[in-house]
C-alpha cells in the first residue's frame, strides 16, 4: 500500500509540470463525492447511506480541439460493502462546441482497480464514470470544471457473507459530482 501512495504522489506533483509542456499537454485533479443505489433482495433500488467519494489524478493530450485522450489514477471509497480501491483508468473528454467560449464538458472514464485495501474476497472487473460538466472558471493556466455525473463499478463477492446486508448486488450505480482542476 505504500509503494500506492508514493506513486500516487508522485503523480500528482508531476502532472503540473507535464502539463506545461506544450497547450496540447494538459493535467488535472478531480475531487468527487456521491451517492450509491444498489439493489436490495427484492430487487428493488435501496438509497440508505450508501456513499462514494473519490479523488483522482488525470493527464492526457488534445488530439483536436474538440477531443482529448488521456489517462488516471485515484482512490475510491464505497459504502455498504466498505471497501477502498485504486483505480487506473483511460480517459475521454470531448467539448461538443469549438472556440474560444467552450464551455461543455463530456467526459468518459474507462477501467479497473489494480488494488483493494480491504479482502481478498471482493473482486473488482470493470470501472466507468460518465460526466457531463460546464467551465466555471478559465485562465491561461488553469480550468475549473465542476460536473455531474454517473458512476458504474461491477464486482464478485466471494466467501460467505450475509445476504441481508450485500443483497443480490453485484454491481453499484452512483451518481456523483465533481469538481475538477485542470492544468
């Protein structure tokens, strides 16, 4: 775990620096917090305090001016089951309208967790947030982007666990706001 944090960190401190290279480098931060409905024994959505936050470091470079491509890692936390993961992800934006005054953000995150803090037992396959956000503040070097969006995580539990308190789940939809700082 602290071979993670240190990489993590150092990540983080170079990607200003990475993103000054040229107007098509860019770097960023991304604060997260959500909420989380899973599905209980029913099958019916069950809201109660389930939660998601997350923080993450992103790089990429624009393609065109319309499309980036770029990559991330981050430190997630679920809620009911509690679990923490390290996720490395692709990472798509794309601003729908060209110039000066482009404002629309959509934005795709694609991947899976190389680490889970907690057990053996849980078991993370795929990863993706999708998010739509809008540029509250722009200057030469820096972006604030806040955004809304909807996070996806499928998993497999293995073991025995009580029934009551994991349902049949096998996957959590969230949806979330972020708030991000691009370089």
């Amino acid at each position: 775990m602290k071979k993670i944090l240190i990489l993590f960190t150092l990540f983080l401190y170079t990607v200003p620096g990475f993103s000054q290279m040229g107007k098509r480098f860019w770097g960023g931060i991304e604060l997260a917090a959500g909420h989380i409905f899973a599905k209980n024994l029913e099958g019916a959505f069950d809201a109660s305090g389930n939660t998601v936050s997350f923080s993450q470091v992103t790089a990429g470079y624009f393609i065109t001016l319309k499309l980036s491509l770029g990559a991330g890692i981050g430190l997630k936390g679920y809620e009911n089951p509690k679990i923490n993961v390290v996720p490395v992800f692709a990472d798509i934006k794309y601003y729908p309208f060209e110039g000066k005054y482009n404002k629309i953000l959509l934005d795709v995150q694609l991947g899976a967790p190389m680490y889970t803090a907690e057990t053996d037992d849980f078991r993370t396959r795929f990863n993706t947030c999708i998010s739509a956000g809008f540029t509250l503040f722009s200057s030469q070097k820096l972006q604030i982007i806040p955004a809304i969006g909807y996070d996806f995580v499928k998993y497999k539990l293995k073991g025995n666990y009580d029934p009551h308190f994991f349902g049949n789940a096998m996957s959590r939809n969230s949806i979330f706001f972020k708030i991000g700082f691009y370089y």
